[in-house]
C-alpha cells in the first residue's frame, strides 16, 4: 500500500532547557508534493528538519515518514530520505568521487550503480572535472552541489533541502530547479526551507509557514491568498506576492527604524 502522505507530524516538540524551538507542530505533506517550509530565523525551521530526519531527537510528539515512525523505526525511514542540510558538514579529506562512494556504500547501494550514479551527478553538478580534489578545496558552492549529489545518489523517496541555492551561481541554479522538478514529477516529495521567497513561489505547490515554533498557515499560495486582507489591496487587479503573504502573517505589528539613527 503507497502511503498518502509522505510526512506526518502529531505535536511534534523539540525543546532546549526551558525553550521551546518547536511547539506542538501538526502538519501533513502529500506525497509527491513539492514543499515549502517557511519562517523568520530562529522560527524552528532547521530544528524541524532536524527532527523529521532523525538528526536530533523528539521531545514530544509523533512524525512518520511514509508511514514509518522516525523515532521507533529510523533505520526504514532514513534508507528513504535524502538530506541536504543548510550546514553540509562533508569529509574534507576525501575527494568528491571517494565521497559520493562512501555515501553509496553506506546506503548498501551495488559498486556498479555507485559508479554509474557517481558519474551522472558528477556531469549533471559540473564537478566531472573537480572529482579527484579533495573537499577541502572545493568552494562553497561546489560542496552544495556535491551534498546534493550525496542526496540524490541513493534515490531517495522524500528529499529535504535546507537552504539549497544558498552559494549557488545562476546557472547551476537553474540545473538544480529543473532536476527538482523532474524529480517531483516523478512521484518525489520535496521539503523545502529558503529565505529566497521567489525561488519558493516558483517551485512550490504547497507551503507551510511557522513562526517562534509554531504553525501558523498551511496551503497552496492561492489558498493562503484568500486568508489575507490587506488595506488597500484589490484582488482583482494583482496577487499577492509570496513575500507579500509571509510577511502578513509573521510581522510583527511594532514599528521598526529603517534607517540608523547615525546615518540621518
């Protein structure tokens, strides 16, 4: 039986001392939804990925992935998902092929069908020719590209980006959307965090959006749209940007300077 929902969280908690980073998060995503994950920072986003992908436990609360329990059956959850978390934290000694190599082996994956991958992920992210350098030596944007690939390699079911433009040029930008998309046309869910609101709006089908640890809107962007009345705003005439919606809904209502006081 094929799993409606990919995701699934039932008050999931995560407290640090007497903080709560997330608060009693309730939240579904539908398999093969592409995903977006939103917040100010310090929102409990990364918390929560970390949580969903078994990175850092649970301090109350339930989340399933594809049915399977992430706190009592992690070792079948995690052979479905592919992380890229915002912080890579790769092996700078290795090179990027012995790397993607080791991620291979400790998925169990076949050696042919480490190298075959290997060799597509490596052409696709433009590192073909970066392959035999060590990590350490990679700029940022190249270890991105590679994490991705360590994420890609074992054909994962649920892929989780935190931040994944971030460091990016355009062009391996644009490779990167298109592969997202295909992939989710495929049948593979997405969850996506960026602060990059355009990026999300044009990639996402579904988005979520938390605030100090809580859930505050779930929907499509049109379905958020019809949630929000803003003065002055005439639906008829444009729709409202993603950034528009988000900040709706998370600003706060004190006044800010927008300048330094210094600087008048």
């Amino acid at each position: 039986m094929i799993a409606v929902h990919a995701i699934e969280t039932t008050g999931l908690t995560r407290t640090f001392g007497s903080k709560k980073a997330v608060d009693g998060l309730t939240m579904t995503v539908k398999a093969g939804t592409f995903f977006g994950f939103l917040g100010p920072n310090g929102a409990g986003k990364s918390t929560t990925i970390n949580m969903l992908t078994g990175m850092i436990g649970i301090s109350s609360g339930t989340a399933r992935l594809l049915g399977h329990d992430i706190a009592t059956q992690p070792l079948a959850a995690k052979r479905l998902i592919g992380v890229l978390p915002e912080d890579t934290a790769l092996f700078d000694r290795l090179t990027g092929r012995e790397y993607l190599s080791f991620i291979g082996r400790m998925y169990g994956m076949a050696p042919r069908a480490i190298q075959s991958r290997s060799d597509e992920l490596m052409k696709l992210m433009e590192l073909a020719e970066e392959q035999g350098k060590l990590i350490v030596d990679y700029s940022h944007g190249m270890k991105k590209k590679l994490a991705l690939s360590a994420a890609l390699i074992h054909k994962p079911k649920v892929l989780f980006l935190d931040e994944p433009f971030e460091g990016i040029d355009a062009l391996a930008a644009r490779t990167i959307k298109h592969l997202l998309n295909d992939l989710v046309a495929r049948g593979v869910t997405i969850f996506l965090t960026s602060h990059i609101l355009e990026i999300v709006e044009r990639l996402c089908t579904d988005v979520a959006i938390i605030n100090k640890g809580k859930l505050v809107a779930q929907g499509t962007i049109d379905e958020l749209r019809l949630g929000i009345s803003l003065p002055g705003y005439d639906r008829t005439e444009n729709a409202m940007t993603l950034e528009e919606i988000f900040l709706s809904i998370v600003a706060n209502d004190e006044p800010r300077a927008h300048t330094l006081s210094w600087l008048a």
